[in-house]
C-alpha cells in the first residue's frame, strides 16, 4: 500500500520518529515523509533501531513531550 501520494494532505503537527539504526524503517525513509507532510518535525534517535520507545524511552518521550507541547 503506496500513500505517499496523500502525506501533502495531512494538515496535522505530524512528527517522524525513527531510530538511528532502524533496518526495518530506516531514516530515510521518515525523512521523506518528514519532508512531504507540512510543517512535519523529524526526530532521528541515536544507538536505536526499530524500537526506540524501548531502546531509548527518555530520548523518545523528551521528543514526543516537545512535539505535544509545541502543537498545543
């Protein structure tokens, strides 16, 4: 399933979230996606791969509460 096509249209704060090391979903990958939703914030995670929330949960909360905060 290809949606990249609809990413312009998100009207959301959207924030890409990826770990550094991620082979399943590399950083490239949400750097696209960063870079075709408006507005969208790219974090990448050192020493993480595809479970940062684990891998990293105080890097990626650090990363989630500012993107909350930001968007209210």
């Amino acid at each position: 399933m290809d949606l990249r096509a609809d990413l312009p249209g998100i009207a959301v704060p959207a924030l890409a979230l990826a770990g550094a090391e991620d082979p399943a979903t590399p950083p490239e990958h949400l750097e696209y996606i960063a870079k075709h939703i408006p507005g969208a914030a790219l974090v990448v995670v050192p020493d993480a791969a595809h479970l940062a929330n684990l891998e990293r949960p105080d890097a990626v909360n650090a990363a989630l509460l500012e993107h909350l905060d930001a968007a209210r």
